[in-house]
C-alpha cells in the first residue's frame, strides 16, 4: 500500500497573471537548493484520515494560517515521490512573507549524536505559474497543469 498525502494548491491573480504559494522546503538537504526544492503545503495522512481535512491541517501547520479561502476545487491525485499525493486548488491570499513553519527533529550532521530541529518550510513564496514549474519537486508539477486547465474552462483572465 502506497503512503499517502494530501495539499492545497492557493493561488490569486497578482499583477502579472496567476501566481501560485508554495513553500521551500527545510532541512540541511534543501538549504543550498532553489529549482526543484520548493513543494505545496502538503503531509501524509493514514487510510482512516480525511484527505480534505488533512490537507487543512498540514496548510496550517506548514505556513502557520488556515486556508484563506472555502471554496476547494479538486485536481485530483498522481504519484509523486513514490506516495499517493491528493490536491485541492483554492484561491485566496496570504502574506507569505509572514508564513512561519512547524518543525521537525532531525540528527544532523549524519552519525553525529545531535539532534537539531529545522522548519518544514523555510520560506514560503508567490511564482508566476511559469516560474513555479521550476522551482517545484517535479512530482508536483502536473497539479500547476491541472490548476491552468481549471482556470483555462472557468476563468478567462487566469
């Protein structure tokens, strides 16, 4: 049986066309890294859990705010990074400059006996849909395709 997870995908029309929030990911093996390093707020949940309400939870906890919107359009589920990942698309906004992370322990530098905390998301940021698709893990990719096809059939100034 796959792990599973689940995210929300926030996105708002900024000056320069649709945007989309995600989070750099944290921990010494992110930290000197940008394209590929970045990923929705997302965690992994059990065969017993809500993947909706799952993917609230890990919204706050990840960026330190609820969902900034009630309105959740689905885009669905893939593969990605050998787990089950279910999406939510939601528009709304949020100071990402403000986004604060929980944390997580971690023994670092490797076999050294220390354990140190790090954020799960260092820094949180708006990309043009264009420019996330570089800086997101390329698992997650196809869901920023799923948002431009949503917005594409709802949406003429997406």
């Amino acid at each position: 049986m796959p792990r599973t997870s689940a995210g929300i995908l926030l996105h708002r029309l900024g000056p320069d066309g649709r945007e989309v929030l995600i989070g750099h990911m944290g921990g010494p093996f992110w930290a000197r890294k940008d394209d590929r390093a970045w990923s929705l707020p997302k965690g992994e949940h059990g065969p017993d859990e809500d993947p909706l309400a799952v993917a609230h939870r890990e919204f706050e906890e990840e960026l330190g705010s609820p969902v900034p919107a009630t309105d959740l359009v689905p885009l669905g589920r893939l593969r990605a990074s050998g787990k089950v990942l279910t999406v939510w698309a939601a528009e709304g906004d949020l100071d990402a400059a403000a986004c604060t992370s929980n944390t997580f322990e971690l023994e670092w530098p490797p076999r050294s006996g220390r354990i140190q905390e790090f954020p799960e998301i260092d820094r949180a940021a708006w990309f043009p849909l264009d420019e996330a698709r570089t800086k997101l893990v390329a698992g997650q990719v196809p869901f920023l395709d799923r948002l431009a096809e949503h917005l594409a059939g709802s949406d003429p100034t997406g």
